[in-house]
C-alpha cells in the first residue's frame, strides 16, 4: 500500500475532525488527485485559474451536475479548510441544478411493481424502502434490530451525511416484515446477502428494479429513488403536511403522529401479501 504524502494524510485528518463519512472521504480525496493529476502539478500550486480550467474540462466530458459539485464541494473543502485560504471557496462556483421533475409511479404502478419481483426478500427490501422512503444504502443497511414495533418507528443508522434518523414503520409495513421474518428467519441483517454475515449488495436492489420495470410493463425509469419520491407523493395526496413529508425523508428524528390523518402507506398494495 502506497504511503500517504503529507498533503492527502492532513486533508483526511480535517474530515475525521468534521466527522465526514468514510465514503465522502473518499470521493474528496479521489476529485483532488483527479485535479492534480489533469493539471500535473500538486494541488497546493494550483489557484483558481487552474480551477477553472479543470471545470470547464469536466463539463466537456459531458459530467453530471451532482458530480461535478461533488468536485466543487471537495476543492472548496481542500482549499478552504486544509490549506486555510478562506478567501477561495467562495468563489469556486457550484453548477446550477437543471429543473426537472422526479419520476413517481402511481398506486398502481406500485403494485405492479412489487408483484413483479419474484425473490421474497429483494420483494421486502424494496416494499420497505417505498413504505418507509428509504434510500437504497439505507434499505440494505438495515438490521432486525431497527425494527422497533413497540414505537412504530425503523432506526436507520448511518444514513446520508452518516447520520442516524428514525422513520416512519406502517402497520402493513410491520405485518410484511413479520411475515417475511417467519419465513426466511434473518437474524443480523435484515436482507442479509449470499454471505449471512454481509447485507445484501445494494446492485441487486438496482438489479431487481430494472427486470421488474420491464416485467410489468411499466414505461418510467425505476429505481429505488423513485419509490422514495413516489412514498412523498403518495403521503401529500393523502393529505398528510409537507413539513411532516420532509421531516420523514430527511430530518435526524421523528416521533409518529399520533392523529388519524397518519397514512398506513402499504394499504394501496396489501393485496400482494
């Protein structure tokens, strides 16, 4: 394993500080030596001509806007903090989102999406990531253990940004689950993968989304985020507040409502179990 240069080792030692998740660490370090490597000179030479030249390098290669910020947010980083010139992030400029609308299945769709995944245990996984607007790496994340029945809540630990959150878990959502749970008795992971010891690989969430897509006939593009937008969708058609909607998807804590306008999510797709 090749030693690390100072330069790399004190940039990963400010993201331990900031408690940035191994993969964030990851990416940053991977978009700097990217940088240094297009310029060939070592990052702490390079100023924001040379910045701009590797943005306007990157977008010629036809690079997504989340990736390309994905380089802004790291250089920002890199200058910012590991080399202390505050007066440059600033001016390192982010690419603006392009405007478009997220794919959402209907009620439906739903359905027939889930009755066209044959695996019983890719089937759960992806029912719970729709009935609790899950993230993929969140879905496959899970443990037997974060299903907390008594509280009608799902732990998710080490979610986006490494945070842990806790989310919604539906009456149908938990009758699935324990359904799921007699039948194929996981006992650390709740999707565990081939290797009982490892969850399941999160390609075969991705893997399952594109056969079942083309098995039920359905012409959108699906993927486990479509089902999370669809879980939004699906809660404000029911009516349910659009502060409540954002604090299920993205906030740290959330404690279950208790009123009647609570949305038991599966009851449009019950019939598949």
């Amino acid at each position: 394993m090749a030693e690390l240069s100072p330069l790399r080792r004190r940039m990963i030692e400010d993201m331990t500080i900031r408690n940035l998740s191994p993969a964030t660490q990851r990416c940053c370090v991977h978009a700097v030596a990217k940088f240094s490597r297009y310029c060939g000179r070592s990052p702490d030479r390079l100023d924001l001509e040379d910045v701009r030249a590797f943005q306007v390098h990157l977008v010629s290669t036809g690079i997504s806007w989340p990736a390309l910020n994905q380089t802004v947010c790291a250089l920002r980083f890199f200058y910012g903090v590991t080399l202390g010139h505050a007066e440059i992030p600033e001016r390192i400029a982010y690419a603006r989102a392009p405007r478009t609308l997220p794919v959402v299945l209907s009620a439906d769709e739903v359905v027939r999406f889930l009755e066209a995944v044959p695996s019983l245990k890719t089937r759960t996984a992806l029912t719970t990531a729709y009935a609790a607007g899950l993230r993929a790496s969140e879905t496959v994340g899970l443990k037997v253990g974060d299903i907390d029945s008594e509280r009608g809540v799902i732990r998710v630990e080490h979610g986006k940004g490494g945070k842990d959150r806790t989310v919604m878990l539906s009456a149908q959502l938990l009758r699935i689950l324990r359904v799921y749970w007699r039948l194929a008795k996981p006992q650390g992971w709740l999707f565990p993968g081939r290797d009982a010891n490892r969850p399941i690989d999160v390609q075969v969430l991705y893997s399952a989304c594109r056969s079942a897509r083309a098995a039920a006939g359905i012409d959108k593009r699906v993927t486990v985020h479509t089902l999370r937008h669809s879980f939004a969708t699906h809660l404000l058609e029911n009516g349910t507040d659009i502060r409540i909607i954002q604090v299920l998807l993205k906030t740290t804590t959330y404690c279950p409502p208790t009123s009647r306008r609570r949305v038991d999510l599966l009851s449009i797709s019950s019939a598949l179990w």
